[in-house]
C-alpha cells in the first residue's frame, strides 16, 4: 500500500507541463525577454526581447513550454540554471509576470534580467545597466510598478531612432529593414554571450567586456 502512494505521488509531479528542480537560489536566473504576443509582432523591434531568447533556446536546442502567464524554458550553463520568460501578458503588463516568477522560484532582484529595446541606443548596440529609470518604455513601466523599485538588471539592445515627428510607435511596432536583418544575427550571437557572461561572471564583469560592443 505504501509503495502504492508513492508511485501516485510520483505520477502526480511528473504532470506538470513546467518543473524547475530545487537549487540554490543564488545560482538561479530569471532571463525575461519583453515582447508582445501574436504573430503580428513577431519580427517588430519592439519584440527584440522574445526574438534574443527564441534565437538562443534555437542555438541550445531547448524548448519553450507554456506557463502561467509566459512561455518558459530553462537552460544549464556551468553549474547555473537560467529560466527564460517571454510574457504572455502584453508588452504593458509584463510586471505581472516577472513578480510571479521570481516570487515562485525565488529569484533575488540582482538575478533577474529584463532584455528591453532602446531608441536612445544606435542599432545593435548593447548595454547592461544595473538600474534606471522606464524612459517611457511600457514593459519597463510595468515591472518597476510591480518591483516596486527601478534597481533591477536590465539588457538594453538599440534599435536606433529613425523615424520622422509622430512615427515612433510605427517605427517600434515595425519590422526590421534589409540592412538590420543582415546585421542581426552576429548581434544575437553577442547577446547569448552576454547572457551567459551575466549569470557565471556577474554584472559587474560582464558590463565591462559588453557594454557598447
């Protein structure tokens, strides 16, 4: 009978669709990349966050799953594990879902990383910053109201600013041009290395071999 209960315990935890094992939570990292959900959006420059975690869950051959308020996967990468969240909540609530996540699996501030576009930086260009303010970025907005503070990581990747007086949600909501696509794959390489630089050789380290790279 006792074997009995522990094969339905068993069985009951292998159900869930997304199970993270326990481990030291210094040693975890919640990745956010911030986007917007639907196939309209997909290749936007406002999306370049669900564009950097698709591009590298390709690369390592991980799968993302859908979660509560997220797609989700996880990554194993010298003795740290990385959980990857692409919010299912829109660009304006993505808050919500970062607060959830590293309520659940209890991920300090200092081990989040929110992936954002960022008119003021030239194409390509990227930058990790340890704090900040939204500089009117929605999904920024958002996760400082929930965080409750703006001392938070966050990988700023540039998109440049050129578009004409009135044009800047059209220009975000739009697509890459020809010359960018060329472009984006050595930048998406250089983003998983900064990636994996920031959980395994800490900020600090990693703001100075990246920033303006």
């Amino acid at each position: 009978m006792l074997q009995f209960f522990r094969k339905l315990l068993n069985a009951s935890h292998t159900k869930s669709s997304f199970n993270i094992e326990e481990t030291d939570p210094m040693k975890k990292f919640l990745i956010v990349g911030l986007g917007n959900i639907g196939s309209e959006y997909k290749n936007t420059r406002h999306n370049i966050g669900f564009k950097i975690l698709d591009f590298f869950a390709q690369k390592e051959d991980v799968t993302f799953e859908t979660g509560k308020l997220g797609d989700l996967t996880t990554y194993k990468f010298k003795g740290r594990t990385f959980i990857f969240l692409k919010p299912s909540t829109y660009m304006n609530l993505s808050g919500k879902a970062v607060r959830y996540w590293m309520t659940k699996e209890k991920i300090p501030v200092e081990n989040v990383l929110i992936i954002t576009d960022d008119l003021n930086l030239e194409f390509g260009t990227i930058r990790l910053k340890t704090k900040g303010s939204d500089g009117g970025h929605n999904g920024l907005k958002s996760i400082q109201e929930q965080l409750n503070t703006s001392k938070y990581p966050r990988f700023r990747f540039g998109i440049s600013a050129d578009f004409g007086k009135g044009r800047q949600v059209n220009y975000v909501l739009g697509e890459w041009n020809a010359e960018e696509e060329t472009k984006l794959p050595e930048r998406l390489e250089k983003s998983m290395e900064l990636i994996k630089s920031f959980g395994t050789a800490g900020v600090s380290n990693t703001m100075n071999n990246f920033n303006g790279k």
